[in-house]
C-alpha cells in the first residue's frame, strides 16, 4: 500500500500511531488613524478573541474533527493575546478498538483502558500587533491541531476561514510516524493528501489573489500560502468605516499602500 492509493478502511494490528499535524497561521490586518483607534482595536481584538472565545472555537473544531474533550486549559495576557489549550482523543478509537489493552496484548490479560490512550491536542495563541507607526495593526492567530488515531485535521480548514478574517494564510500539515497493518506492513500515511489546497472551499480560494503551494507527498509535508486580493474597498480596513468619508484621500492611499506592503512582507517571511 502506497501513500497515494489507500483502502477506504484499512485494517491495522492494533493502535493507529500515526500523528498528523496540523498548523494554522491566520493574519487580519486594519488601519487605525490615531493612539486611540489603536488601543480600541486591542480591545476589541481581546473582546472577541479572548481565552474563552478561543475554547469555543476549539470545541467545535473537536465536533467537527470527531474528538472527544478530555481538558481545556485557557489563559488571557497582560497587556495583549491569549491563548488555550484543548486534551482530546479520537471518538473511534484510534484506529483499533475503542477498548485496547495498555500492554499492547488485545486486552487477553485483562489490563485493559478507555480509548483515552490516544491523546491529541488542539493549541490557539493570539498575537495583536499595535505597534507600526503608520497604524497598521494585525492580528495573529496560531492554531496547532495535533493528532493520532484515524482524525483528520484538515476537515477544519473550511470552520476556521469562516471564525477569523483572513488576510494572509500560511498552513501547514505533517504526518509522522508509523502503524502496521494486520499483516505487518508500516504504512506512514492513512489517507490521500494532493494539496492542502483540496481541503479548501473554491468560494473561499477564489478571495485570494496569491495561492503558493508546496507538496511533499514522499516526505508527508505540505504547506499552502494565501494573500488577499487587493480589489477591495478601503472601508474594509478602517477601524471606523465611517472615516472614509472625513480622511484625506492621499492619506487614505498612502495608509493602503502600506497595508499592502505589510502583507506582502508577512507571506513573503521578509521585508520587501
């Protein structure tokens, strides 16, 4: 069995050791035109990005993954971000039964333990940035899914567009390891993966104007980059959509021209 063809069901010899990773990197960018634009958008960034709010959001990407929650952890920061922490396992199982032996015997001894076994992990920090001179404040968002058992964490890729606003997306998505089939062949990779690009809706895809894209299926690593495109209205970026109507235009220009070099600095990794 090959990483490109696989069985709909494979059949695995005991516990599914594999561990999927999947990494999210999220930036929404805004333009403040003053100190107190700046300090009402860490504000309202901490109003609806907070610890909780980012538990809520955790919990339904265990809904929509199929995980079970075994613990949350959350914290909110001073001055600025939060982040939270979620223990989860997989509700089939693994990939083996939903009871497995802790020895590894297929439960013949007795000693045998709930499926909680197989932990994963699903990890959110915030990183609100209010410090550019020209007002450009972003807001970063880091998800890490963590995973093993038969839990696919690309299928959350389409929930998380949805809950942040995205103006530069770099994902990541690595699978590690090994399990063996019931003849004992190790398979290091149990269903297809083209592109993270895939998993991705086309009515999403088609917002964005940059779509880079790199697949390393023999090495089970891939990574998809997304720049906005830039046939959008000012008011869009504007704290207040409102001083579209008081801001000078060569000021407002010139506010979007950076706004855009700083995107391009943040999917290009440098300044450009």
């Amino acid at each position: 069995m090959d990483s490109n063809s696989r069985e709909s069901k494979i059949k695995l010899s005991g516990f599914n050791n594999l561990t999927k990773i999947l990494s999210f990197n999220l930036y929404d960018f805004c333009i403040t035109l003053n100190d107190k634009q700046k300090l009402e958008y860490v504000n309202y960034i901490h109003d609806r990005y907070n610890a909780q709010k980012l538990v809520n959001i955790s919990e339904e990407i265990c809904k929509i993954i199929e995980a079970n929650i075994l613990g949350v952890s959350k914290q909110d920061y001073d001055p600025v971000g939060a982040s939270a922490m979620i223990l989860m396992s997989d509700i089939k199982g693994g990939g083996g039964n939903a009871e497995t032996s802790a020895c590894g015997c297929g439960g013949s001894c007795g000693a045998r333990v709930d499926m909680h076994l197989d932990k994963s992990h699903i990890t959110t920090h915030t990183y609100p940035d209010a410090g550019d001179a020209f007002g450009i404040c972003s807001f970063r968002v880091d998800i890490d899914i963590a995973t093993c058992g038969e839990i696919v964490p690309l299928n959350a890729i389409n929930y998380l567009f949805a809950v942040f606003e995205c103006d530069v997306v770099i994902i990541d998505y690595v699978v590690r390891g090994y399990t063996r089939l019931t003849n004992g062949k190790k398979i290091y990779n149990d269903h297809t993966v083209h592109s993270i690009k895939e998993f991705i809706r086309p009515d999403i895809i088609k917002n964005y104007k940059v779509c880079a894209d790199i697949s390393l299926p023999n090495d089970n690593i891939w990574q998809t980059k997304l720049l906005i495109r830039d046939d959008f209205s000012p008011d869009r970026y504007l704290l207040d959509p409102e001083d579209h109507k008081t801001i000078d235009k060569d000021i407002l220009e010139e506010k979007i021209k950076h706004l855009q070099k700083e995107m391009r600095e943040v999917f290009h990794l440098l300044d450009v």
